[in-house]
C-alpha cells in the first residue's frame, strides 16, 4: 500500500503534468525520440510498449511504421487526448491506458521493443527498479528496450523522486542475457522547454539494450 507521502508525491507529479498537458497538445513536440529510430529498422517484431508515454509522440511513430502499440501513462488528460487523436483520425492499432507504469503487467513474450522515455525517475527507486526487471524478464527474446532517465548529476527536483548512480543503469543490462546497442550517461545542455523555459542542464543516461 502506497504511504500518504507517496501518494501525496504521485498526485502532485500527475497535476503537474495533467496542467502542461491540457494547455499544450503538443508539449515536447511530435518527433520521436532519436534512440527509437536509431534501432526501428533492425526490431523484428511488430509490438510495442511505451511506457511513460506522455502524449504518444513515440507511439504515433510506431503506429505509422505499422507497429501494434501499447502505450501506458498516469496522466488522465494525455490519454485523453490520445483517444481523442485515435478517434480522430482513426487509428486503429494503438491501445492507450491510463495507469501507474510500476503496476502495469507486461504480457511474457509479446512485445517486441519496449520504451521508456523519462519516466523512471518519478517513481521511487524501488519501484523504478521493479519496472527494469519486470521489462528484463518479459520483452521477447532478441527485443529491444530503450531506457532514458536522469542521474544523481541532475539538480534536484521536487517532482523527481528518484535517479541513478554513475554506472549503475549500465551494469543493471551487463548480464548474461542481454547485450548494450548503446549507452551514453552524462550532462545535456537543453535549450527549454514547456513547465522549463530557460536553457538548463541534466544529468541523464540513456541506453539500448538487446535481449539475447
């Protein structure tokens, strides 16, 4: 059961974004992000999961290259909005639903790329780890996952609950069953954005990594 500082933390981060999201329909704009297609011409399958997907930008991609997608986010108004999009324009295999990415079941074996772009660090750090593994254990074998978070270099937040250590995301993927495509970890200089307007810098990491 989630403590009252929990759940007072997760309502706080849903507002927030609920409040961007709502006066912004496209907040961080409609291209994907780079490391997805760096790899969607080498993904064999046709199942996508984006967890985290804010208003869909990675999924709307993936849907135009014919994927079937699933994605997965705890903002009531993106996935609104999203459905709305689906309806509008009559898109038909994307599946959106609106829940908490740490409780999201992950059918074994289905999905064929999983991505998660900046999610990670709003969850506590039990929980972020807890959504690693459950993407480790059921992508499909010779899957893809895309992982982008922030590290403990990032100043600190009142909406982000948790980050990485140097190195640690990477040796969470040096084990037997899963080989690194790419890995970068350090400071990005961002020029602003929505909710951030003035030009700032992150501590992030960013990895590929395949299952064997």
């Amino acid at each position: 059961m989630l403590s009252y500082i929990h759940k007072a933390y997760l309502n706080f981060t849903i507002m927030h974004y609920d409040s961007i999201y709502r006066d912004n329909p496209n907040s961080y704009g409609q291209k994907p992000n780079v490391l997805l297609t760096k790899i969607v011409k080498k993904i064999t399958g046709k199942e996508f999961l984006d967890l985290g997907c804010g208003q869909g930008r990675d999924s709307f991609y993936m849907a135009r290259k014919k994927f079937n997608v699933t994605e997965v986010d705890n903002s009531k108004v993106a996935v609104s909005q999203i459905k709305k999009a689906l309806r509008e324009k009559k898109i038909n295999n994307i599946q959106a639903i609106c829940q908490d990415i740490s409780k999201f079941l992950i059918k074994p074996g289905r999905f064929s790329v999983i991505n998660c772009q900046n999610a990670l660090q709003f969850l506590s750090k039990k929980n972020n780890l807890k959504v690693i593994k459950n993407i480790q254990k059921n992508i499909l074998s010779g899957g893809f996952i895309i992982i982008t978070s922030f590290t403990s270099k990032n100043p600190p937040s009142k909406r982000r609950k948790s980050h990485f250590e140097p190195g640690e995301l990477k040796k969470l993927f040096e084990i037997p069953d899963f080989k690194i495509i790419h890995y970068f970890e350090g400071i990005f200089v961002d020029n602003g954005h929505i909710g951030q307007p003035k030009p700032h810098k992150h501590g992030v990491v960013r990895i590929i990594a395949q299952k064997k």
